[in-house]
C-alpha cells in the first residue's frame, strides 16, 4: 500500500525544470554557433537570448548549415530567421525541410564585449495555429503571378461588359 502511494505522489509531482542556460562572453564581433540537424518534418524552432552585462548589440539567426558555412567566411548569406540588435530577443520558425542547421548568436562588430544566455527548444509536430508559415520565393511567385492574372480577367471582363452595353453613335 505505501509502495502504490509513493508511486501515485512521484507521478503527480510536477516534471524537473529545465536546467538553466549557461551564460557565455562574446568580444566585439565575436560569434558562437549550435548545430543541429532535422530529421522530423515540420520541426518548431524556439530560440531566444538575453544579455547579462553589456549593451544592445546581440542577435540571433537560424540558418541552414549551407549557408552558416558563408556566414562564417563573412560572405553574404541567407537567414530563416533572425532578431534585432538589442539585449533580449527571441524567434520561432517552422522547418519544414530535413537538414543541418545552426543557431548563431552574435556580437556587433565595434561593441563592448557582452555575457549572454542562449536558450533553444526545438518541437516536432507543432501546432500549426500558433506559429504562421512562410511561403517560400518560388510560392510567393506564384501567388503573385495568379492574383495578377485573376485582375486582369476580372478588370478585361468588364471593360468587355460596359464596351457592349454602351449604345452606338456614329460620328
């Protein structure tokens, strides 16, 4: 009988918090970088950050592991998500494609040195009503393309309409 409550207890008592993040110093210009790699379609990427001591001039990116690789030789590159220069910020992302990717948070160049926390969590299956999705360029083209299209027609099939009902008048 005290073995099946002590069972009960454990399994009511609330789960162990999560450990808290590790603080890390950043010099000017500086970055630090945590890969991780997709293999559960869509996959939520949480990440936020805030600085302990020092100014406004820390972001954090999500990118994809081809193009961290440019970032890293201070090439232009492209980002899934990114925050602003400031002391705390935070994103979230679906990933809706399987691969390597890195979080980056970094220093601006010409800053003071700061001490930061970073904190990521990643979901499978998120709740798609939470978390908006992006069309990728080759959508928002097409989108583009179509609405276009749709207006046109619409605007050409009136025009059409009023031409006929206008009466003729020979001049």
């Amino acid at each position: 009988m005290k073995l099946l409550l002590a069972a009960l207890l454990l399994a009511q008592s609330p789960p162990a918090p999560a450990p808290a993040p590790q603080a890390f110093r950043l010099a000017p210009g500086d970055y630090r970088w945590i890969p991780f790699t997709v293999r559960h379609v869509p996959t939520e990427v949480q990440c936020s950050f805030r600085v302990l001591e020092g100014g406004p001039t820390v972001h954090v990116e999500l990118l994809p592991m081809e193009e961290f690789r440019r970032f890293s030789r201070d090439r232009d590159h492209k980002t899934l998500a990114v925050s602003p220069d400031s002391t705390k910020g935070d994103f979230r992302r679906i990933i809706g494609e399987k691969g390597q990717y890195a979080v980056v948070v970094k220093n601006r160049a010409g800053a003071g040195p700061v001490k930061v926390t970073l904190d990521i969590a990643t979901e499978l299956e998120p709740n798609a009503d939470v978390v908006a999705k992006e069309l990728n360029s080759r959508q928002r083209l097409v989108v583009i393309c179509v609405s276009f299209l749709l207006f046109f027609a619409m605007v050409g099939f009136s025009g059409i309409k009023l031409l006929r009902a206008l009466p003729r008048r020979p001049f």
